[in-house]
C-alpha cells in the first residue's frame, strides 16, 4: 500500500470505536459514540404524538435532526439557525438520511401513535460524522424503544426488526480504504459512505466520484470494505444491547 494511513492503521481497519449508553440524564435513550476523533452525542426522546399525515393511523414515527457545534471543526463554523429554511442543504441531507436509515427497520404499527425524536450532536469531527450518528442513534433508539416497553405502553418484542450501521469509505491515491478521517476524507478520489442491516441488506449507498471516475471492480471493493467495517460495528453494537428480540 502507497499511501500511508496515521497510527500504522491498515486499508481495513476501523479507528478505535466506543459507544458509551445513558451518556445523557434526561433521554429516554442516549449514547457518546466516539470513531477516533470523531465524537457524537445521540439522544432519543418519546413524544405521544405524531405528524398530521399519521394522526388515527394507529402507527409511529421516527424523526432525525443533526447539527454539528461550532467549534466541533479546526475552525469554528456559524451556528445554524431553527427550522428547515434555516439548516444549510448539508445538515438537511444528513439528518433525512439518519431518519431513513432508522426507519427502514420500525415496525411503526407497532409503535402506536407516538414519534421518536433523534437528535444527533456532533461535539468534535473528524471525518464520518454522517454514518458515526446513525451507528450511535441506532442504539440510542432501541434504549427508547425498551423503556416504552418498561414503561408498558408496547408490548414485546420492540418494534425493531434489525440491527443497523454505516460507515465511510473511498479511494485515496489509488487505494480502497475503510472508514476515513477527514484528513483522508478531504483528498479522496472517491467518497462513499454506506448503510447496511445486520443481515446484511443494503439501505443506502452514497458514492461520488471527487477527482477520478471509478469502475465497478472498485465499487465492488468499496463495498467489501464497508462490509467489513459495519460488521464490526454491529458487533459493538450487539456488546451493548445484546440480543434486540
């Protein structure tokens, strides 16, 4: 391999992961997932209520808000405003892409009338703010689904069908690599960044051409190495909450 990654950290490797639970006092759920430098709070509120479009439906909702705070980056960046008119297209894009990505694996009929709110804070960036927040909301979720079910307002299992994680991956010079930092991120030829269940279904994939066009042994390969990285972290995952059934 030409290209030489920080700390001796090979093609396919993860950085060091660590998800930390009830990180928050007052959520129903919440973790501190922390990807190298890369730190974000997740947290999970119940709301007994739905959007107007669910109202009498007898189902759920999952929602997602992201923001990153101002001195989360190098520089400090400006403080984005309330409301969707407010948020920059990128904030909008992640936070549609986290409530899509929890959504694809609720049972919302059998959440009853209620929305999960998510909110992910990112503290500190260094590359995969994106998928670090839905690997972290992912758990902080099913810890609100639980105490809905402690609190014996539905009934078991929870309405989580499988697990679900993502992470980074592209091409520097030439070279398929796993879960980049910014500094890898920023000089990429190609950037991807996947979702995947824990039996292995894809939810989404997001994969752009920065400087060089790609062929399909390279995508194939791309998502090998994605593969690789959200298996492992379901296994962090399933180290916190065990078995979701």
């Amino acid at each position: 391999m030409s290209y030489k990654r920080k700390y001796g950290r090979s093609y396919d490797a993860l950085r060091d992961v660590r998800i930390t639970p009830s990180y928050t006092r007052y959520a129903e759920g919440s973790v501190l997932i922390e990807m190298g430098e890369t730190k974000v709070i997740c947290n999970a509120s119940i709301d007994e209520r739905v959007p107007i479009f669910l109202r009498n439906s007898g189902k759920g909702w999952v929602t997602a808000e992201y923001s990153m705070l101002p001195r989360a980056t190098e520089n400090r960046t400006q403080r984005e405003g309330r409301g969707s008119a407010n948020l920059s297209g990128r904030t909008q894009e992640i936070q549609r892409l986290i409530g899509r990505s929890l959504r694809s694996v609720v049972e919302f009929n059998r959440l009853g009338e209620r929305t999960v709110y998510i909110d992910c804070d990112v503290i500190q960036a260094d590359g995969g703010t994106r998928t670090a927040s839905i690997t972290g909301a992912f758990v902080a979720l099913v810890f609100a689904l639980r105490k809905l079910y402690n609190d014996g307002k539905i009934a078991a299992p929870i309405p989580v069908t499988d697990y679900i994680a993502a992470i980074s991956v592209g091409i520097i010079k030439g070279e398929p690599m796993l879960d980049l930092a910014y500094e890898e991120d920023s000089q990429a030829e190609v950037d991807m960044n996947v979702v995947k269940t824990g039996t292995g279904k894809f939810v989404e994939v997001q994969g752009t051409a920065e400087s060089k066009p790609f062929d399909k042994p390279q995508m194939d390969r791309l998502i090998e190495l994605a593969t690789i990285g959200i298996d492992k972290l379901i296994e962090q995952q399933r180290a916190v909450l065990g078995d979701l059934r």
